[in-house]
C-alpha cells in the first residue's frame, strides 16, 4: 500500500494562509465550505484541501458586476454620448 504524505495545518496558520481570521476560518469550516478534521481538542486541516479551497475562490471576469451598478451606468451613458 502507498504511503501519503498528508500536510496538517493549524487553524491560524490555515487562518493567516486564507488572509482572514481564525473566527472566519470557523465560520468557513462550520457551513461546510472548508474540510477540518478534529483530533481530541485538536482541530486541523489538510494543506492540499486548503489549497484547493483557494483555487476554487478564484472569480471569473463578469461575476462582479452587481457590486458596482452605478459604474456601469455611468459607462453605459458616457459611450452613447460619444456614439
């Protein structure tokens, strides 16, 4: 059988990796966004899934656009006024 090596990280380091705080970390672990494993009153996590965690955080172009409707607008009416 393959022996894996599994890479544990405490939750302030996960926290500091994620640039977010330990309470958040929590948050994020308890709504099932982020896989924890917890060992007696231990709790860790995998690096590789935190990893993936970031990768999947990534935010493709045009999925912001609700966030800033006034801009939009503003470009939307400063390009007909030149057209």
């Amino acid at each position: 059988m393959a022996s894996v090596d599994i890479h544990w990280m405490s939750t302030g380091d996960a926290a500091r990796r994620l640039g977010v705080t330990v309470r958040t970390l929590y948050r994020l672990i308890d709504e099932g966004e982020l896989p924890a494993y917890k060992f007696g009153r231990v709790i860790r996590l995998q690096q590789n899934e935190v990893d993936d965690f970031i990768s999947h955080s990534r935010i493709e172009p045009g999925k912001l656009q609700h966030l800033y409707p006034d801009a939009r607008r503003e470009l939307s009416e400063a390009e007909h006024s030149l057209g």
